[in-house]
C-alpha cells in the first residue's frame, strides 16, 4: 500500500450529488463514542483506532488484502 499525501472523501448522495467530508475522524468518532479523543480510520477495511501508530500497523497487514466492498439493497 502506497502512503497518499492526501485522502478525499466524497460520497455520493442520492446518485446525484457528492459531499466533501474534511475530517472523517471527527464524524466518525461522534458516532462511534461518547468520548472526544480523535480516532484514526482505515479507508479500506473501516476499523478506527485510537492511536496513528497502531493504524500505520493495521496498514501493512491491510494493505495486502482486497478492500472491502458494501452491497447496498435494491432501492423499494
């Protein structure tokens, strides 16, 4: 896995508009926990960490599997 000097995150909203998310840790963390400190997320398999260091590692396990692909329901 190549290290990316910059991650962007946009989603696609109702198939017709993408929404710019600056800082995943900070949505993510208000969903996943009741405390503040910053969690780090794996873009490719979705775990979160609290500590770069422990995600670094992640990565080069990770980093040597496919990514993870979410199948959505048929809309109705």
């Amino acid at each position: 896995m190549t290290e990316r000097e910059r991650e962007v995150n946009l989603p696609l909203l109702d198939d017709k508009h993408y929404v710019l998310i600056n800082d995943l840790s900070k949505l993510s963390t208000s969903q996943m926990t009741n405390h503040e400190e910053k969690r780090f997320l794996c873009l490719r398999c979705l775990p979160s960490f609290i500590k770069k260091e422990v995600l670094d590692r992640h990565r080069e396990y990770c980093g040597k599997h496919d990514f993870v692909r979410i199948t959505m329901p048929e809309k109705g």
